[in-house]
C-alpha cells in the first residue's frame, strides 16, 4: 500500500516535471500573469525568462507614453502579490489602441527580465521568428484598487559607502513588483536620490524611528508632472502626505551600484495631502485638531496654525474654511478624517 502510493505520487511528480519543461517550449495554454511573476529565485527572475509564452493578462491599470511606451497590466484575481506585469512597446505609438481599464490578453510574446523588472515585449519579431499578438479582450473594467501595504514592505535601500552603492538588502517587495499599491502617512525625507536622481525617500511618520518605515518613490512616470520638473510641486522635504499611489519598479544595475523598488506615481491623483484641518499634521483631522483651532481663535498663539488664509488673524474666515475642509475630506461622514476615508 505504502509501495504503491509512492510510486504513483513519483508518477505524478515526473508529470508534473514534464508539464513545466513543456510551457517553457512550446506555447500549449495560457498562462497567467502570476504564472510567470511567480518566483522563489534570489534575483527575482522570473522562470520564463527568455521564453515565448501565451498570457491571458490583465486590466491596464497605467498607461505610460514614451519612445518605449508601457502598459502595467494587473491581474484583478490576484491581488495580494504577483499580480502585475509590464509590457514595453517598441514603438511610440504601439498601444494607440489601448486604454486603461481594457483587458489586454497577449500570444508568442517573448519574457525578459530588464534591470530587475519583468517584462512583456511587444516588438515586431521574436529572435525565433514568431510574432507577439497583444489583444484587447475587452473593455471599461473597473480598475483593481490600489493594494495598501507597509512601507516598509517596500524598503528603500542602503547606502553601501566602500562600495559607492544603494542596495536594497530585502527584496520581499519582489511579489509586488508593477502592481498598483498605496502606502500612507508618509514625509518626503529626501529628493534628488537614485540613477537618474529624481528618486525621493519617504518615511512613515507614524513610525518616525524605524529607519526600515522608508521606501523610494519617483514622479517620472507621472503624466501631470510639469516638466522639465523632476517631481511634483508635493514632493518637498518635509511634506507630509496622507497617501502616495503607484506602482512599484525594480530598477537593478549591479554595475552601477543600484538595486531598488521605487513606487511610480501616475497623475496629481496619486498624492493626497494632509487635509488643512488636520492643524497638528499628525494626518487625521480629530477633536485634537478642533481643540487647536478654537484656542487659537480665542487667543491668538504661535505658530499661528489656525491662521489657514495667511492674512495674519485666526478668525470666522478661517473658521468656515476650518470646517469645508474637514468636511470634504470627511467621506464616510463620521465625524473624523483618517485613513478609511481614503478606502471610499
Ligand atoms: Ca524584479
Ligand atoms: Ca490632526
Ligand atoms: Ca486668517
Ligand atoms: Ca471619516
């Protein structure tokens, strides 16, 4: 009995094997963006690099011009990690005919890993002489909602002075390389970091002492950004944000000292402010907040806070702007302004 289930469990493992040497092959089935995202190798690679596959894709959630365009195509069924992927035209106009929230589906397109990043290429001609089909399957699809996480689930990284280098020392971010993530109530720590040094760090300032709270943003995918503008005009050190929305990059080049994740904002929408009721930038606006204006309405104090027109008094003005403030940013009603009025 213990004899026969081996060796059928030994049966099922060699077919198991030569269904995986297969799809690397030829291109029998679709796969699925985690299919090809999925990977327990230390560099991240995926396992069809290098080969031409069949993927059912995705919704594009961003479309980002360029000589080189991209699509970032995200899986809604797979939300919690490997869900996304990124596709390069190789001409300006190669997704002329594809828009955000269509279903993109694409055949014989070539895997290749690139500076740390997985990517679908959509050129004229793979080196085997077969051509990649990109589809859209469909259109007007809700957009995945952006995945919250930590920041310190995406980590900047370390600067390595003997080797001149920044280094991302835990590359756990890997799972949700190119898919659309939020994080929040973070600072603009830096700017001016990175290969093309239009990277910034933010960090959690609700955890101001865990050095591991940072992580590397970039606005140069951002279509509202105003160039020649590395950043938008939010992205100062010391500015506070309730949430940055993006999506995440691996950007490796060994050579040149760098390894890290940077989340790519998209357009204005991506940053959210600190609402300007929120008068001890703690990033709810609260009774605190409330408590704060009032006393400085009665007698006036420095810094003068209350004061949200600049005219130099805190007074009935300021009061009415007090409260449309609190009450736009206040979406679910409750009273209060924080983080589940930004999951409305
Ligand atoms: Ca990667
Ligand atoms: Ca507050
Ligand atoms: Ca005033
Ligand atoms: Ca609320």
């Amino acid at each position: 009995m213990a004899n026969r289930s081996k060796t059928s469990m030994r049966i099922g493992v060699s077919t198991v094997c030569i269904a995986c040497a297969l799809a690397g092959v030829v291109q029998g089935g679709n796969l699925t963006i985690p299919d090809i995202q999925y990977t327990e190798s230390p560099d991240g690679a995926s396992p069809y690099n290098g080969k031409v596959v069949d993927c059912s894709g995705g919704i594009v959630v961003a479309k980002v011009a360029g000589g080189r365009p991209r699509l970032f195509l995200q899986d809604p069924n797979a939300l919690d990690g490997w869900g996304a992927i990124q596709v390069k035209g190789w001409a300006s106009d190669a997704f002329a005919s594809v828009a955000v929230g269509d279903w993109v589906e694409m055949q014989q397109v070539f895997v290749e890993e690139y500076r740390g990043t997985t990517f679908l290429q959509y050129w004229d001609e793979n080196s085997d002489g077969s051509r990649p089909i990109l589809r859209v399957v469909s259109s007007g699809h809700r957009l995945p909602r952006a995945l919250v996480v930590d920041v310190n689930e995406i980590e900047a990284p370390e600067y390595l002075p003997l080797e001149d280098a920044w280094l991302v020392a835990n590359h756990r971010a890997e799972r949700l390389e190119s898919m659309l993530l939020q994080i929040r109530d973070v600072g603009v720590v830096e700017r001016d970091l990175g290969k093309a040094q239009d990277n910034y760090e933010l960090q959690s300032f609700r955890e101001p002492n865990d050095t591991g709270a940072r992580c590397w943003a970039s606005d140069y995918s951002n279509q509202d950004r105003q160039k020649p503008d590395l950043y938008v005009p939010e992205i100062e050190a010391g500015r506070r944000l309730r949430a940055v929305t993006g999506v995440l990059e691996q950007y490796t080049n060994l050579g040149e000292g760098f390894d890290y994740y940077q989340l790519l904002t998209l357009s204005e929408k991506s940053l959210v402010g600190l609402c300007s009721a929120d008068l001890d930038q703690d990033g709810d606006a609260d009774l605190w907040d409330y408590k704060l204006f009032t006393e400085q309405l009665l007698v006036p104090s420095l810094p003068p806070v209350g004061d949200l027109n600049h005219d130099g008094k805190v007074d009935s003005t300021d009061l009415d702007l007090f409260n449309a403030a609190w009450q736009q940013a206040d979406v679910n009603g409750d009273g209060i302004v924080d983080g589940d009025d930004l999951d409305i």
